[in-house]
C-alpha cells in the first residue's frame, strides 16, 4: 500500500464522514434516534468519543456500522479544549450514571484526542468498562499540538508532555483490553509500531493500518477493523 493509495482513502472518507454527520444531526433533532433505539433490546453497549477540532457527529457513520452489527453506540460529546483530566472527571461522574442505570458496563472507542480521553476514563473506573479501541491517538504526543500551546489540551498533546507521561506511569489496568489503531500514513499522530511496549501488557493490543490517514480511522475503510475488534 503506498501513500497516494493512503491519501486517496483518506479523501475518499471526508464526504461518507459527512453525510453521516448529517443524517445524525436530523435524526438527533426529530428524534428519530431515540425511536430506533427500541428495536435491540439487550445490546452491547459502545461510547464514540470525538477527536480535537471536531464533535460528536463526526463519529456517527462508525456509530450506524456499530448499530447494524448489534451493538447500541452513543455519540459522546465534550469540550476538546479543555484540560483532558478535568473532562475524564465530569465524564466519570456520567459514566457511572449511565452504567448503572443500563447495568452493564461499556466499551469506550475514541479518536485522536478522544482516544486519551477513553484510556484516563478506563484508568479512572475500570469496573464500568470493557474495552477501549483508541484510533489514531497521540499517546505520545503530536508535533502540531506544540503549535496551540495556550489550549490546555493541546498542551497535555505536546510530545513529552507531564499528562502523557502520567497517563504512562498509571499504565492499563488488567480488567480492561486496550485496542490502539494507528495510521502508518497518519498525518497528525507520528508513531513507529516498535515504540508501544506490548511486551510488557498483555490486555494491549496494537494495530497498524497503511490504507487511510488520521481522518480515515473513523471512515468506512475501518468500521470492521473496529467492528471486530469489539466482537473478539
């Protein structure tokens, strides 16, 4: 696979991400979405979290695949430039109300800044969760963020930042599995596949993909990649 073939999936994800954020959008206003949700009555539950620059919506095509392999997703959305530890906190809070009140526990998949905001939450109540799929996540940094210093989250996103090393000291606890995509082709997150120390964890798993940059892990070129990964 070469990188016109990656930069190809990744345009070619920009108008299906698109078109499903849209559909979401009406659904969401007529409350249609609320309708559906009815007809699976005891599914797997999933939490999509957004990545920075963008909102809940921009998961919602990932969130129709998950619903016709039979799970029930819910679009999360949060305020990407605030400090990441203060959103996993309010989002503790909600997560243990919203467990309870289903009583199940859940799988978080997160992109890009969202995929840190799942691992801090699952370091935080890992009781409540199943597994987290982190897609595209900078769990050591990304250069661009150095250039939005004044953002607090983008701040915690610089390479060698104290949240990332924090997040690293607090590790993966062993009742949750850990899924972490990456782009060998990702235009925002830079990591080797030599550098996540797998060895060391045997509940994480790391993945690479060649066909999409950073917008295309939450495109259709890997709704089965996450699909299965929730099934395993």
């Amino acid at each position: 696979m070469s990188l016109l073939d990656a930069l190809k999936g990744e345009l070619s994800s920009i108008s299906p991400i698109a078109l499903a954020s849209l559909r979401s959008r009406v659904e969401h206003v007529i409350g249609f979405d609320r309708i559906i949700d009815s007809f699976n009555t005891n599914p797997e539950l999933v939490l999509l979290l957004h990545g920075f620059l963008m909102d809940e919506f921009s998961m919602a095509g990932l969130g129709y695949h998950l619903r016709d392999e039979g799970f029930k997703s819910y679009l999360r959305n949060y305020k990407y430039g605030d400090d990441l530890r203060k959103v996993a906190s309010r989002r503790s809070d909600s997560l243990t109300d919203f467990c309870k009140k289903k009583k199940k526990r859940v799988s978080l998949v997160g992109h890009s800044e969202g995929g840190l905001v799942a691992w801090e939450k699952a370091q935080n109540n890992p009781h409540l969760i199943n597994k987290v799929i982190a897609l595209g996540s900078p769990v050591y940094g990304t250069p661009l963020a150095h250039f939005l210093p004044i953002v607090p989250s983008c701040k915690q996103m610089c390479v060698g930042s104290d949240y990332l090393r924090e997040l690293w000291e607090r590790g993966f606890p062993k009742e949750v599995e850990f899924h972490f995509v990456f782009s060998k082709y990702d235009e925002v997150v830079l990591t080797s596949p030599e550098r996540i120390m797998t060895n060391k964890y045997s509940n994480v798993h790391v993945y690479f993909v060649d066909n999409v940059g950073h917008l295309g892990l939450i495109g259709p070129r890997c709704y089965e990649l996450v699909s299965k990964l929730l099934k395993s």
